[in-house]
C-alpha cells in the first residue's frame, strides 16, 4: 500500500500550515502556560500529533502508527543511547571523587570574581556540556560559584549566559548527529555527511557569539568598567574557544568541539594568568579579601591530576574512533573508523519504507519517501562514551559495582528526560511522514529574502519549548531543510541557524531555569532568572539570524 501526501489538506496554505503546527502549539501551551511536566506535555503533543495526521491528513492509521514507532526507535538509539552515556560518564567523575578535585583546583585559580566567572560559568561550563549537556552545566557551575561565595541568583545567571556558545555541540554533539541524521535523506547525504556539512556550518556561524560572551558576561557581573579592566583575560578565553571550535568543527568532529575548545580555553587562561593579573583584585561589595591556593599548588595535588584523567581518556577514545574521517588515505590497519563501521546495520523500516509518496513543490517528481534505519553499534559517540567511561573508571579506582550502581543511578535519574526524548521523536516522525513539516516548510518559505532570520527565531522557539538543542533539530529541521530547498537557499545553512539560534533560547527555557534554581536552592526563582535573561536572549538570536541573512546572501563563500 502507498499513500500520497497532500500538502494544503484544509485547502489554504496558511490555514493548514496553522492546523499542522498544532502538536507544537499544544506543547508550547502545555509547557510554557498550564505548566506541565515536560513528559506529559510531549505526550499530549504526540496524541495531537497522530490526530492532526489521522482526521487532517487522512494518513492511514497503520503508516501513522508505524512512523511513530519509528519514532521512538530513533530516539532510542540515536539520541538517548548518546545522551544517556554521556551522562552517565559525567556521574562516573563524581562516584570517583575526582571532580571533587576538579572543583578545588578551579577555586583556586584566582581570587579575582571576574576571572573566576570566566573560567568556571564559560570554560568548564562548556566543558560539561561538551561531555555531558542536558542541563547539567547550568546546575554544576552555578552551585560551585555560589559556594565560592557568588550571590545565588547571579551564579545562575552567569551559568545561564555562558551556556550559550558550546549548546550547539553539547553531548559529544549530539545536536547535530540528531540533525544530520533526519535530514541526510532528505539532501540525499549519508547521515555522517550531513552531520559534518553541518558541523562545518555552525562552526562558521556561532564562534562569533563565542569570542563576544565571555565580555558579555563580565558586563552583566562586573559592569562595562569592570570588564574592561580585565579585557587581556576576556578576549584570551573568547578567542580560544572560538579558534578551537572553528577548527574542531570543520577538521575533526562534531563530537569533539566542546571538549577541545573548552581545554583550549582554559589552557589559554592558565597560560596568560602566569604573567598577567587585573591590577586591582575584583570582590563583591562588602566581601573579605580570602587566601586562596595558587593554581599551581592545586594542580599538585595527586587527586586533581587523576581527575583530568577520564576527559584525556574519552578525547583520545572519540578522536581514535574517528580517526578516518580526519586524516584521509590510513592504511587499514589503522584506520578504525573503517573498522568500527564494520558493525552498522542498516535497514529498511517494516511497513513504512517507500510506502508513503512525496510530489512537487517538495520533490521535482512523484518520489518514495524512504524510511531507512542505521544501528552503528560500534561507531556511535554513545558506544565510545561507555567505553571510554569503563576505561576511566577503572583507571581511577572504581569497582566493577560502583559502575553498575553509577549506571543503574544514572537510568533513574534520567527516566522522564529519555521518555521525553522518545516523544519528541516520535512527534517528529509523525509530522514528517504525514506532511505536516513539509506543509509548515512551504508556509515558511514565503517569508522569502526575510528566511534566514526567521529560521534562526525557529530554533529559539524549539530549544525554549524542549530545553534542548537536539529536540529542536527533531522537531525543527527537516521543516527548515525543506523551506531553504523552497526557495533555492543553502539547506545546509537553514539547518546549521535552526541549530545556533536554538542555543540562544536555552537560558529562558523552562526546564534550565528549574535546574539553575533547584541547584543554588531557590526553587520559585525562576521567574526572577527569566527576567534578568530574557531580552539578552532575544537579542543574541537576532544576531545569529543576521549573520545567517548575510551568509545567504553576501558571504556565500562561509558556506561550504
């Protein structure tokens, strides 16, 4: 059986592009209005989903339950096997009692607030969401700078801010393997193809935002002044992280760039701080002058330096496994990345594969939609995150139990945020294969030359409804894929903005404004930390959609 899609059911284009993005305007009241839990809103979302598909679309119940199925597996193993590992690595350092070190030595970096700021909220906040993400940066870095003495709410927003630039990214760049995955088929790319296009064009896009966040941080700390006075330290940080993630981006892989550009970063910091220091000490009003260790005495505790040991351990683990994609021309046997995609298993998906049919304006012709599945078991960032993650552990001590109760530990934690992750997948299989993405795609194309800046707006949205730039890359960028291919833009630079202007909405989301009160204890300030963020958030999403207007237009060469 096929079925063929129809594109205008409510015979309007607005009224049916209105009447399609109903799953998104029930998660959006859900969450954001009655206040639901982010789960049960993505399953009332997904019922809308199947309904909008079923009584608008008229998909045959069996392909509409099948796509949704399909769903679900994807977010499985595409997203949660990534994200859940990735964690799980992080809570590994903390049974071991490393990152215990990890916190003493970033303390006694400087006594200087500002410079504390930059190393804390912007570089090993990236790092942890390099590593772990899932808005685990925001909790972790700012209940380390409130007992360091910051003022709670001010710790959270500084977390807030500063985990902008590396979101992208986060969790061994799970944002834009999602991505690359959904949206491979539809550029006809191989999903590693794509996730690298991507990758390169993010990178060409939101180290702009990163060389400016960290002065922008200290402005809301410090003040103007306040900033300027360390100004060698802020554009070493900046400048750094931005260089790394250009290079990481475009040379290495998505699943290295926060973890490289965050070491780059703090390194750079380290560095210049052995020979330059602001000529006044910066403390909060009213604050005692407090002796704290040197660097260098903290780094000469044994515990520190094994506490490096797991992120050493899982940069070479990823970057080995990835090793074929970097150098060109390895001999076999050292070429793993060969070796490890050995173990893909690639299949079509029972029922729905080919059975549905796409047409014009989408496609030039009548065309199968296919529905192909690809297991990696080996070469997955999540499969070398557990490994590099029993490596680690067993490096520093761990026991054979402590890994297995960190794990089981970690799969509670994480029960609600895997349920919604496989909803959100789900809803955006439905979508897809019913039509309902290609006819708010072709909405969406007549904003015209305006696109870009509109796209980069969509992202924001996405990541402020989910809390999560992988989400948004599920709901969200096929959708912008198919309005650039509309009219006539680069697709990838429509998915790469949905990406770099969802990171922006990442600091009003809901549920990271529940983790940043939650973590300093002062649940009921949520609506205090959106305020003190809200309007930066707006305004550091326009100018990811003007960069975006101006790489669709007079900066074509930035595309690649």
């Amino acid at each position: 059986m096929t079925w063929i899609q129809d594109y205008q059911p409510a015979g309007g284009l607005w009224v049916s592009a209105v009447l399609a993005a109903l799953p998104i305007i029930v998660l959006l009241v859900a969450l954001g209005v009655v206040k639901l839990s982010a789960h049960l809103s993505a399953a009332l979302a997904l019922i809308t989903a199947l309904g909008v598909a079923l009584l608008l679309y008229r998909m045959p119940a069996g392909l509409a339950l099948d796509s949704a199925v399909m769903g679900v597996v994807f977010g499985v193993w595409s997203v949660a096997w990534i994200a859940f590992h990735a964690v799980y690595f992080h809570n590994v350092t903390v049974t071991t009692g490393r990152f215990d070190s990890i916190k003493r030595v970033l303390a006694g970096f400087s006594e200087d607030r500002r410079l504390q700021a930059l190393l804390i909220a912007f570089s090993f906040g990236a790092l942890l969401e390099g590593v772990a993400g899932g808005g685990s940066p925001i909790a972790i870095t700012a209940a380390m700078m409130a007992a360091l003495g910051f003022p709670p709410v001010k710790a959270v927003v500084l977390a807030l801010l500063a985990n902008t630039a590396p979101v992208a990214f986060g969790g061994l760049g799970n944002p834009l393997i999602v991505l690359g995955r959904l949206t491979g088929p539809i550029m006809h790319l191989k999903p590693e193809e794509a996730t690298a296009a991507f990758s390169s064009m993010v990178g060409r896009q939101v180290p702009f935002l990163a060389v400016i966040i960290p002065a922008f941080l200290i402005v809301v700390l410090a003040g103007w002044k306040k900033m300027l006075e360390v100004w060698p330290a802020v554009v070493t940080a900046g400048l750094a992280f931005a260089l790394m993630q250009f290079a990481a981006s475009n040379y290495i892989s998505a699943s290295l760039v926060d973890v490289l550009a965050a070491l780059a970063a703090m390194a750079a910091l380290y560095v210049l701080t052995r020979f330059w220091q602001p000529k006044t000490v910066w403390r909060f009003e009213g604050e005692e002058p407090v002796k704290s260790a040197s660097l260098g005495a903290a780094k000469s505790e044994r515990g520190a330096l094994y506490a490096w040991m797991p992120y050493v351990i899982l940069i070479l683990a990823i970057f080995l496994s990835r090793i074929g994609t970097i150098f060109a021309h390895l001999p076999v046997w050292l070429d793993l990345t060969k070796l490890l995609h050995k173990a893909d298993w690639v299949f079509a998906w029972p029922g729905l594969h080919n059975h549905v049919i796409q047409h014009a304006p989408i496609t030039p012709k009548d065309t199968p939609y296919a529905a192909t599945f690809t297991v990696d078991f080996l070469f997955s960032p999540g499969t070398i995150a557990l490994i590099a993650t029993v490596i680690a552990g067993f490096a520093m001590g761990a026991r054979p139990k402590q890994l297995v109760q960190t794990y089981r530990s970690t799969l509670h934690q994480m029960r609600w945020a895997l349920a919604t992750i496989f909803m959100i997948l789900a809803i955006a299989f439905v979508m897809n294969y019913s039509g309902a993405t290609q006819t708010l795609g072709l909405a969406l194309a007549t904003t015209g030359v305006l696109f870009p800046i509109f796209s980069a707006y969509i992202g924001w949205l996405g990541v402020f409804l989910t809390g999560s730039d992988a989400s948004t890359n599920s709901l969200f960028g096929p959708m912008q894929v198919i309005s650039a291919q509309q009219l006539h833009l680069n697709p990838v630079l429509a998915g790469a903005t949905n990406t770099s202007g969802g990171v922006m909405g990442k600091m009003i989301s809901p549920q990271n404004l529940s983790i940043g009160a939650t973590a300093i204890g002062q649940s009921g300030k949520e609506g205090a930390l959106l305020r003190q963020t809200f309007l930066w958030s707006l305004a550091l999403t326009a100018v990811v959609g003007v960069i975006s207007l101006l790489q669709a237009t007079v900066l074509g060469f930035m595309i690649p």
